[in-house]
C-alpha cells in the first residue's frame, strides 16, 4: 500500500501526454470531440480506431503540428512545440516525406546532428536495419526502406516520447517483428511509446494499454484484455453427439446468447456471460464434447465496441 | 545564435545537394556566362544610349551577371519548397529540434551558394573576352552589390514555393523568371522599349536590381531609390511566405 503511494505520486506529476477536453474541427467536421487522455512515461500505448476516428489529428495536435480549437495539449509538462524544441520527442509519420537527392547516410547524419540527445549515426542505422542501404539515395527506396529510414530519422537521438504513425506499413513480416522488438527495447528504457496501427494483433502483443477512438472521442481505454472484456462477449464451442430440432430450439433459449451458429454437431455460440451459459447447457441433460471457452479477439472486440457506439448515436 | 548553430546541419546538406546537381549549376553558373558572350559578342564597340556613357558588354556584363544571379536563388528553390512540402518533407522537418526558420534559412544559403560563382563566371569571362575593365573597388563592390541584391529574389523563390502547389510551381516560376528577366532589362537594355514598357519596368525588382551594378560600373554608389525598391520588395515577398506558412503545415 505504501509503495503504491510512493511509485504512482511522481508519474502523475510528470505526464509524458496530457489532452484535457481537447477539440479540432475541420468546416464542419469534428476530427476531435472533447478528447481527455493520460499517458505515462515508460508506456507503450496503442491508438487504434477506425479510418476517420481522428487518430492522425490526434498525433497531430499531440506534435503541435495543428493547434486545438479548445482545451490544451501538453507534452512533459509544456506545450508540444517546446517539447520537440527540447529534443524529448521522435516521431515517425505516414504524411512525413523524406529529402530527396541525398544518401540515407546523409539523412540520418542530419537528424543525428539535430538531436541535443543523439545516438552515433552508425548505432542509428544499424538499429534501424538500414546500414546496408546507407549509401544508397533516399529517392531509390522501396516503401518498406523508407519506413526504416523513418524509424531512424525518430529514434536518432534519446526520446522521452516516442510517436509512430502506422509504423509497420510496408514491411514484410521479419522486418515487422524485428521492428517491434527494438521498440520493445526502447520501451524497456523508460520512453513512452505511442503508436497507431490498423494491425490489431500488434495492439495485442505489444501495448501495454490500448485507446480506442471513435469520431475523435475516446470510446474505451485500457489493457487489450479489459478492451476485450468491455465488448462483453465470450466465444463458446461445442460438439453433441445429436441434435434434433427439439435441442435445437432449447439451445436457443439458453440464457446471455448474443449469437448462436449451429453446423451440424458443432455448436458456436456468443455469451455475454459464458458461465453462466455452460451451466445451463449442463442443465438441458447433454453432454458437450470439446467444449471451449475463449475471449474475443482484440478485433472481434474493437469492431463489437465500435458496432455497438454507432448503432448507440443512430439512436 | 545557438539555433543558428542547430540549422547549420541543414545548411551544409543543402548547399552539399546544391552543388552535386549539375543541370542546375549549368544553368545558374556556366549559362549566363555563355548568353554574355553570345550578346555582346556582335556588338563590342557600342554604347548603351540611356546616357551613362556605359559599353554595351559592361551594361551587359552586370545584367548577365544579375541574371545568373537570379537564376541560382529562383529556380532551384521555388520548385524544391513546393514538393517538399506536399512530399512531407517540411512536415517532418517540424518533429524535429529544427527552429522554424532554419529551413528556409537553409534554402537561401544553398542559393546564396551557387549564385556567387554564377556572378563571378560572368565577370571573368568579361574581363578576358570583352575587355571589360574597371577599377579593384568596383569589381569587389559589384559582386557584393549583385550578391546581397540576390536575396531579394531567394525571398521570391521561397515564397513561390509556398504560395504554389507541386503542380503549379514550374510554370509559375518560369513566368515570373522570364517575365522579370526580360521586363527588367535583364537580356536588353530597357532602353529599347516603349515609353509605357518602361514605366512599368522602372517599378520592377529586376529592373533596380540591375541598376545597383551600373551605378557601381559608372562610378558611384547605388542609388537610394533602386535600394529601397529591393528591401521593399524583400519585405513583401518574405511577408508572403510568413503569411501561408500558417496555413500550409
């Protein structure tokens, strides 16, 4: 008890992130809706949502690359140009380009340069996978390359905050999974890491928490298994020796069915409350074989918390 | 001075990629160079007639050499600003440490750069085919007149490339480069236009560009009027820029 008192007290007081009631509008478009999030230093958070959720005016108001209508945005403490003035965060974007007519040496060379804090250029490079291709100019990559070039122009120095904008776009899986393990390592020396992604199984094996966004407000935030938990359902998998139309229509009326698939002595059901579920197959008199019981996938979860916030606001 | 410091990388990358490309160091450094020798080449014993008793190659010189001038801080800049900011570029320079300015700053400097030589090619080629002569201090007060002159137009660039989009930007350029060139008396003395021409040249940037180096070359010092025509301008155009950057990142 005391050490929870002693280990949280100063997180709070330095926030790597804070938004409070933060709005971005374009005409009549509201990207951003009253947006309040939290995020600590040495934690890997994924945004996810879907396409127009405001996640890229998220990271964009978080880097001072646009300016709230309302409600402030704070980077460690200050405002976010003075952050990236200081040298405490490294992003990677999907709209960042790249110089064009010069080699990646020379590019990372120069983010190297730029850095209060950097790394040696050839650390950089070989960290981002990149050392065989320094030579090459940056105009000849291919897209998965200059991803990696883009990874290093982030990580070219000692970030606080590290911000990544669908990072793994364009890259194989091998340079996906080597991607992620030096983020993990970067993790592990206490720099919080943001990113977006589409690759829920990334949010899943990577973040410590996940923000699910949802027309610029924040529908859900959490670890991917309480994200899991909210959408509320449980998958349920069973075979019985027989089933007749009788059982059939007894199946039915168990108890927390949200959806039931029978396929010929398979059963696959969804269950608000899976327990409870089971128990009252038990109570019909069969007897199931292969019975499983398993949470929903983080996207089975995702498109189950946005499905239910769509139909709440048609209401 | 410490964010000087900081853009200094950046400077020495664009002043590095300036001079590897050789199409436009062509074009900004041997060419007028080149289009001197073919103009006067003709004409060597005449004088200009606006009455400032100036050869036609000395006139000549120090439009070419303003011309070239012009080239190396117009051309390459405009063009570049504009793709990179639609490429992103300009985008992710701005996650950097990078003050504000420090792009732009860059950009001048790699101009500043290449239009030196421009201006000194046309002077030695001068001197050497067409006999030009003047004293020590002209030459040294033209050059530095014609060079910081230049920044007028390295001001124009820059703004161009942040008024146009990637598609606009070459024709765009182009215009304001040939229609400068040619209404300021850059490829002809403007002595040879209409009344109603040379009014609208008396008012433009090129026209008073070219009059710092032919005050210098009839002996005195640049005139007050053609001076202050050159900082409004670069007030105007570096006002243009500042005014859409706003808008455009």
């Amino acid at each position: 008890m005391v050490d929870m008192t002693t280990t949280s007290a100063p997180t709070v007081a330095t926030s790597a992130v804070s938004f409070e009631r933060v709005t971005k509008s374009y005409g009549d478009v509201r990207a951003v809706d009253g947006l309040t999030l939290d995020l600590r230093p040495g934690e890997t958070v994924a945004l996810l949502g879907p396409n127009g959720a405001g996640k890229s005016s998220t990271l964009d108001l978080l880097l001072g690359l646009r300016r709230p209508d309302s409600g402030t945005v704070r980077v460690f403490g200050t405002s976010p140009r003075e952050a990236i003035a200081e040298g405490r965060v490294g992003a990677m974007l999907q709209s960042g380009g790249l110089m064009g007519e010069v080699t990646v040496r020379e590019l990372v060379e120069l983010a190297c340069a730029l850095h209060p804090r950097r790394h040696r250029v050839s650390d950089v490079l070989a960290r981002a996978g990149i050392t065989e291709i320094a030579g090459r100019k940056v105009d000849k990559l291919s897209g998965g390359q200059e991803q990696r070039v883009r990874f290093a122009l982030a990580t070219a120095g000692a970030n606080d905050l590290i911000v990544l904008d669908e990072p793994t776009t364009g890259m194989d899986v091998t340079a996906r999974q080597a991607f992620w393990a030096t983020m993990r390592e970067q993790a592990d020396q206490g720099r919080a890491v943001l990113f977006a992604t589409h690759y829920l199984e990334e949010a899943d094996a990577i973040a410590d928490r996940v923000l699910v966004l949802h027309r610029g407000r924040l529908l859900a935030d959490g670890t991917a298994a309480e994200i899991k938990a909210k959408a509320g359902a449980r998958k349920v998998s069973f075979d019985l020796a027989e089933i007749d139309a009788d059982l059939a229509a007894r199946l039915r009326e168990l108890p927390f069915l949200t959806s039931l698939d029978v396929a010929g002595r398979t059963v696959r059901l969804q269950s608000t409350d899976a327990d409870a579920t089971v128990h009252a197959l038990y109570g019909l008199g069969v007897y199931p074989y292969n019975l499983e019981v398993a949470g929903l996938g983080l996207e089975q979860a995702f498109v189950a918390i946005t499905a239910a916030e769509e139909a709440a606001s048609q209401c | 001075m410490l964010n000087t410091l900081t853009s200094w990388a950046l400077v020495r990358l664009e002043i590095t990629r300036a001079l590897r490309n050789r199409k436009f160091l062509f074009f900004s450094v041997i060419y007028p160079a080149l289009l001197f020798l073919i103009i006067a080449g003709s004409q060597s014993g005449s004088e200009v007639d606006d009455g400032s008793g100036l050869s036609l190659p000395a006139y000549l010189m120090v439009s070419m050499a303003s011309f070239g001038a012009l080239t190396a801080v117009l051309m390459g800049n405009s063009e570049r600003i504009a793709k990179e900011r639609e490429s992103g570029w300009v985008r992710q320079l701005r996650l950097t440490t990078l003050p504000g300015r420090g792009y732009v700053l860059a950009k001048t400097a790699s101009a500043a750069v290449v239009s030196l030589p421009s201006i000194v090619v046309v002077f030695v080629v001068a001197a050497l085919f067409k006999d030009v002569r003047f004293e020590a201090w002209q030459w040294l007060a033209l050059t530095a007149a014609i060079w910081a002159g230049s920044l007028c137009f390295a001001a124009l660039g820059v703004a161009i490339g942040y008024l146009a989009t990637g598609d606009a930007v070459r024709p765009i350029t182009m215009i304001v480069y040939f229609g400068l060139s040619l209404l300021g008396g850059l490829w002809m003395p403007t002595t040879t236009f209409p009344q109603w021409l040379r009014d609208i040249a008396s008012w433009l940037p090129t026209r008073a560009y070219a009059a710092l180096g032919q005050a210098i070359e009839t002996g005195g010092a640049p005139h007050a009027k053609d001076v202050t025509l050159l900082v409004a301008y670069f007030l105007l155009f570096a006002g243009a820029r500042r005014g859409c950057t706003g808008r455009t990142h």
